[in-house]
C-alpha cells in the first residue's frame, strides 16, 4: 500500500471503477495512501485507471467482472479475503440506467438488469465483505444514490424503484451495525454531474453545464477522511 496520506495502510473497493464518479473516487483514494480494488466489467478502462493510479505514485488492483454473474461477489471476497485481513472503505459506485420509458413500456431485460446490479449485487457485496468490514476500525461504506429514489419522475420508474431499494438495505444495514460494529455507512447524491449516464439520460445537455466527476470524488474523500455518523445523507450540489 502507499506509505503516505490520510488513508496509509487502508483498503478501500470501488465498484464501477472503470469510467465516471467511480474511476474519480479511485484516483483519489489512492492519491491519498489507500491501496485501491478497482472493480468493473471493462478491462481496458480499469487498467487505464490504474496505469493513472500508479503513474501518480499511488497503489490500486483491478478486479474486472461482472457483479451480476452468479458467484462473481463471492469470487472476489474470497480473493480480497485471502490477500488483506480487513476493509476499511468500500464505495458503491455502479449502476445501471436502463432507457426512460413509461412505466408500461419498461423493457423486462433491462429492468432485470437493473434490479440484479442496483439491488441483489448491493446485498450481496454487504453480505460478502461484512466480515472484513467488521475487522476495520472503522470502516466506511458509502452507497451513491440518485434524487429519483426518494423523488420520482415520470419515465424513470425502473431506475427510480431500484434505487429506492438500494437506499433502503444501505439504511437497513447501517442499523443493523451500528451498534454491533465499527461500521458506518453514508448515503451520497452525487448530484448532476458529467458521466455517460447522465449523457445518456439527458442527451440534449451540455456536459460543460454540469460539475465534472472529480469535484464528486474530492467530496466523497472529503467525507471518508473526516468521519460521519452511520445514516447521514447529503446531496452535492457543486
């Protein structure tokens, strides 16, 4: 791991690693001292993000796959496992955004996309990494949501109710924990910010309009670095 910054000798995965907020949010984990798993389906874009982890002095691993195969969470716990005895920070950056339609004409192979990443594979990762999360002290989770969750809109329903879901077990969970453990979790908004998704679902916008995902990043690390209690919220607006 890096032998300097405020994360030295800390662990932290990222999920979604490859592209946006969660490429940006491992940089600049790593660019404070932790060592970094990268996790994503892309290969090419997570070796890009670690060629750039390493070239600017910092520690990272890639683990490409896909969180939505059978046994995949399981795998990559049991690898992480028997490498690193605890983990202290573990972002849930990825999503999937299937296309905005009515509720009527939501396409089912989408929607089962969308319900196995956003929430089964949230669970699962809870459940897989419990253990080294409860040998950190203490350790940080952080589930990046979307303002359609608690407020939805029309023709986002699949998106909407998927992140309502993965609010919910994240609140579950740090209930669960809070006084059994060292464990706190944090909700994020990342608010309008220029990643593919957000081109995909406004692609009339101007990406110039919209923070770029490293100012979500510097506040994510922000957060990590000076503590919050287990439940707390917030949106970033800037």
């Amino acid at each position: 791991m890096s032998a300097s910054g405020p994360f030295s000798g800390r662990l932290a995965l990222v999920t979604g690693a490859s592209k946006g907020i969660g490429a940006a949010t491992a940089k600049a984990l790593a660019a404070s001292g932790a060592h970094v798993v990268l996790v994503g389906r892309d290969v090419k874009a997570l070796e890009d993000v670690e060629d750039a982890i390493h070239a600017a002095g910092g520690s990272s691993t890639i683990a490409p796959l896909d969180l939505t195969e059978p046994d995949a969470i399981a795998r990559l716990a049991a690898a992480i496992s028997g490498r690193w005895d605890k983990l202290d920070v573990l972002v849930l950056a990825a999503a999937y955004l299937p296309t905005l339609t009515p509720v009527t004409q939501v396409d089912a192979k989408q929607f089962n996309r969308a319900l196995n990443l956003n929430i089964l594979a949230t669970q699962a990762l809870l459940a897989a990494f419990d253990p080294m999360l409860k040998r950190a002290d203490p350790a940080q989770v952080i589930g990046l949501t979307s303002s359609v969750a608690s407020g939805p809109r029309p023709y986002w329903s699949a998106y909407a109710s998927t992140k309502a879901a993965f609010e919910n077990i994240l609140s579950c969970y740090a209930q669960e924990v809070e006084k059994l453990s060292n464990i706190r979790v944090a909700i994020v908004d990342p608010g309008a910010t220029r990643t593919e998704m957000r081109a995909k679902a406004y692609p009339g916008e101007d990406p110039a309009t919209v923070k770029p995902p490293e100012t979500v990043a510097e506040r994510l690390v922000s957060l990590l670095q000076a503590g919050f209690a287990t439940g707390y919220r917030e949106r970033i607006e800037r």
